[in-house]
C-alpha cells in the first residue's frame, strides 16, 4: 500500500499557488504580468493610471463596475503565449484584445478579441443576441464562432490561452482549442469579411501592440495571468 501511495504522491503534479509562476513555467521562460497585490503594469486605455473601477479583489484583478475603462498593460507584445484564469458575473460580458494600439478611440479599432461571456443560455439573457450568432466564450469574436460546453458556469474559473505567432493565432479555454487560423488566409479573409469589422482599415494590422481586458460594463475579475515572448 505505502509503495502505491507513494507513486500516486509521485503522478500527481505539483501546482502553483494563486498569482505564481509553476516550476515548469520557470523554465519555459515565462513572466507573471499580474504580482497578485497591485495593478503594476496596468493602466487604462489612453491614461497613466487604472481608473478606481478596477481594483485588486480575492488576488484576482477586478472590473468592479462598468467605467474603468479598458485595461491595457504597459508593455506591448509580438509574438507570445500568454495564459489566464478570469470568472465573469451573470449574464456578464467582457474580452481580452491583443495588439490593440493607442493612436485609435478604443483598443478593438486595432486589436482583434477572445470573447469572454457567460455564454449559458438563461431566460432573457441580455447578450442572447451574441450567443445565438455564436459569440460563446472562448470564440475568435464575431469571426469564428464558439460552442457553449466549451465554458465553466458562473462562479467558476475559466482558463484561457492565446497564442500568436506572426500571422497565426490559436485560442483556448479550458484546453480546448476554440480557433487555429492564419490571419493571412483566403479562410480568414473570408470569414471577416462577413463579420462586424469588414473594412475596418486598422482592425488586426498591427504586428504588436497592448494586452487589453475589456469593460462592458459587467463585473469580471482574471488572475494567474502570465506570457512568455515567443
């Protein structure tokens, strides 16, 4: 018995507290861009500082509500692999952009987004019309759709992974791989052309920009975040 146990303490994998980069992690060259205690190396879109809205709550950054304004990080990133945990209100709806730049009104001028959503089908859901065009969580917004078991309910952790790699993107939630697509392709340009950013002259041109977690107004909090350049 002890030998089983004692391979069974061996199998299991060792994981990191709350906010803290795993041992493997360590190695693979990854860097924590949340400290779990302030909003170091974040600030609202187009200011110096995070707006009161946003604040650090149970060590998980806070859209506490709407009127922060969408939170970008500092630093702008190219190429990377960057990975979180967020959980959203009911009936919430946020997202996470990446190569958002400054020069536009908003960050989705430039950045393209992963949906966040409580995307459960409730009476009188007041995204309904997000859920029923696809828009889950998870999903290549408004280009590639999402599909519902793909999300955590309510109160629950997701997590998310996003991967760029020049022209490739690759989205995750909770290890299922939601869209694996060339930006560059015949598929791609297809796609967006039937989509809400047709023609817009600045959406997803930017080789490197801003991470940005979004306000729509609608409490969300997201933790563990961490990328590593690529």
């Amino acid at each position: 018995m002890k030998s089983v146990l004692l391979f069974l303490a061996m199998a299991v994998p060792a994981f990191s507290a709350p906010n803290e980069l795993s041992p493997e992690e360590k190695k693979e060259n990854f860097k924590l861009l949340f400290d779990g205690k302030s909003l170091k190396g974040w600030r609202t879109y187009k200011q110096k500082e995070p707006k009161e809205q946003w604040k650090i709550e149970d060590d998980a950054i806070t859209l506490t509500s709407g009127g922060g304004g969408d939170l970008i990080t500092d630093d702008e990133f190219e190429d990377f692999d960057f990975r979180c945990e967020w959980k959203i209100a009911d009936q919430g709806n946020s997202g996470i952009m990446w190569h958002s730049t400054e020069e536009h009104q908003y960050p989705w001028v430039s950045g393209p987004e992963y949906q966040i959503l409580d995307s459960f089908d409730k009476a009188g859901h007041k995204y309904a019309h997000e859920t029923k065009k696809g828009n889950i969580a998870g999903c290549f917004y408004d280009i590639y759709p999402g599909k519902v078991e793909w999300s955590k309910p309510v109160g629950e952790w997701n997590e998310t992974r996003i991967v760029i790699k020049g022209t490739k993107v690759t989205l995750y939630l909770n290890g299922n791989v939601t869209s694996d697509v060339d930006t560059a392709s015949d598929e791609f340009k297809a796609a967006l052309a039937k989509s809400k950013f047709n023609g817009w002259e600045h959406f997803n041109k930017a080789k490197k920009g801003h991470i940005v977690f979004q306000d729509h107004g609608d409490k969300v909090a997201f933790r563990n975040i961490r990328i590593k350049k690529l």
